[in-house]
C-alpha cells in the first residue's frame, strides 16, 4: 500500500461489473476514490476490469455477496490492498417475476440471498472496517418495488421492502460508530436487469405512470449515491430517497387522471392566483 492510495477514498461497489453499479463505480472514479467492484460474473468483470484500464484505482473482485466466506475474503483483499473503507454501495440485485403462487421455493431463496442476505454480509464486514475508523457511508439499492407491491414481484418486493429497514436497523447502531447509512429506491433504468423483466407493455405503462414519462439513467441513480456518500450528506443517516420521475410521490396517478393534466397553454388561464 503507497502513501497515495493511503490518502485517496476507497469506495466498494457490489453488482459493479455493468448497470446501475457499474455507473456508480464510475461516479467514484471521477471523484478521486479508489475503486473496488465486487461481482460474481467473471467475464463481465474482466471485460469491464479491461475497458476501464485503471489497474492503480481499480481493484475487481469475484465474489457471491450471498455467500459469507467470499465476503469476508473479499473484505480481506481490500483491506490488504488499500488499507481503508470509505463507502459500501450494496447494489448486487437480482430480480424474478412470477405470479406469488408460482413463486418455487429456490427462486425466492435465490432473490433473498442475493438481495437481503447480501447486503447483511456485505455491511456486515466492511462495516466493520469503516466503524474501527469510526467513519464511512454505506448505501443501499432498494427499488420503487420495496415501497409499493405489485403482482408478480412477491420475492423481489419482499427483499426490497426488508433491504429498507435493515438500512434503519444499520443507521441505529453503525452511527453510533460514525457510518451513516441510507438506502435509494430507484424507479425503473434501462440496464440489462430491465431488459429481463419489462415487457414492452409495461414500459409504456411506466411512461403512463410516471410524472416524468421517462426511465431514469443509470448515471442518475449514481449521482444520488454519490451524493449521499459525500460530506454534503453528512447528517443524512436511515433514510430512503426514492429516485423515480415522481412515481413514489403520485400515489392514486392513475392513467386516466393524468391524462386530464391541462395543457400548458391552459395553466393559469382560470383567473386563479391561488
Ligand atoms: N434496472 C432497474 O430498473 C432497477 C430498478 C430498481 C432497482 N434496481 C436495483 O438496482 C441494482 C442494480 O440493478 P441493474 O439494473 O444494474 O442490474 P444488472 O443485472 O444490470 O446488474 C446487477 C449486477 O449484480 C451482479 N450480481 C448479481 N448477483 C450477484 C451476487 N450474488 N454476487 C455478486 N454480484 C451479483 C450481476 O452479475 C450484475 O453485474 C439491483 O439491486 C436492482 O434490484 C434496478
């Protein structure tokens, strides 16, 4: 370990290798952190290990978040080589969507531990490193489908839903140790992940739905994780921040009101200054 990676910011990225997580790598990367990406599919960490070609600021590990000996090793390396943790961005996620009653038994387990159980190793043994250092951030990526239910997503949901608390369970005892902890639930982003489960039907419904009438993009998404693993969310600690157009928010934002929204011309045209 140099004097130069001992000053830099070390922040760990699960899921890293593409999407959402990959572009919060990114967003570390440009704001002078030292990076690890930590994922279980090798050939999309090499060629992305390849198409960053940052080996001094760039340490790609592969690793089951789901499985505690790959952690903890994982959590070893990292601190021989970079000696600190800054940030822990548990981002690894898979989703499954079938009807509750078709649901198998190894398909929930598998949502769960990737999930849920993922992101309790993960915190659990870097933030172990960042409460010896007595400061650190860890953000969590939860989903618009752990705030709402839906059909077809009693696995995801439900590990969603449960990734929320145990961001506060998290908040309430690492900050007593300086680790803040937050969690984002975004609303849909193009990535491969929704590539596998949005139909072009429900797309169209998610432009319907959605105050903005758009995906958000994966570097949004990173921009929110940066921010709240920043000094200037220093006394941000066990909240959720959904990042979804305005979809959280819109509650009864059913099609048909929408569809009622007054055209621009017409705002303010009633006398109304109320
Ligand atoms: N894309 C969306 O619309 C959307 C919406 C809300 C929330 N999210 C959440 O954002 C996160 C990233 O999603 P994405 O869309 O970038 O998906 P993605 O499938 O493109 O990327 C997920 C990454 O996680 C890795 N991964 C999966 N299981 C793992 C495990 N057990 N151990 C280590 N790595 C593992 C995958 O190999 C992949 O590189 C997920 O938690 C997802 O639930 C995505």
């Amino acid at each position: 370990m140099s004097s130069s990676q001992q000053t830099s910011p070390v922040a760990v990225v699960t899921g890293g290798a593409r999407g959402i997580g990959l572009a919060i790598g990114q967003w570390f990367l440009a704001h002078g952190h030292k990076v690890v990406l930590l994922d279980n599919d090798q050939a999309t960490l090499d060629s992305t290990e390849k198409t960053l070609h940052r080996p001094d600021d760039v340490l790609c590990l592969h690793a089951d978040v789901s499985q505690p000996d790959q952690v903890q090793a994982a959590a070893d390396q990292v601190l021989e080589r970079f000696g600190r943790v800054d940030a822990l961005v548990n981002n690894a996620g898979v989703a499954v969507f079938k009807p509750a009653l078709e649901t198998t038994f190894q398909e929930w387990r598998h949502v769960l531990s990737t999930n849920l159980d993922g992101a309790f190793l993960c915190s659990q043994a870097f933030g172990a490193i960042m409460a010896r250092q007595r400061s650190g951030a860890i953000v969590n990526i939860a989903s618009i489908s752990g705030l709402r239910a839906s059909t077809l997503r009693v696995a995801y949901g439900t590990s969603k839903a449960a990734l929320i608390h145990l961001t506060k369970q998290h908040a309430a005892e690492l900050g007593n140790y300086g680790v803040r902890v937050n969690v984002i639930c975004p609303g849909p982003v193009e990535t491969e992940m929704a590539k596998l489960v949005h139909s072009v039907a429900i797309r169209s419904d998610y432009y319907d739905t959605i105050p903005l009438g758009r995906y958000g993009s994966t570097e949004e998404m990173a921009n929110t994780v940066g921010f709240l693993c920043s000094s200037q969310a220093s006394f941000i600690n066990g909240q959720y921040l959904a990042v979804d157009g305005g979809f959280d928010a819109s509650g009864v934002g059913l099609p048909t009101l929408r569809r009622n929204t007054p055209e621009l011309n017409d705002v303010g045209q009633s006398g109304s200054h109320a």
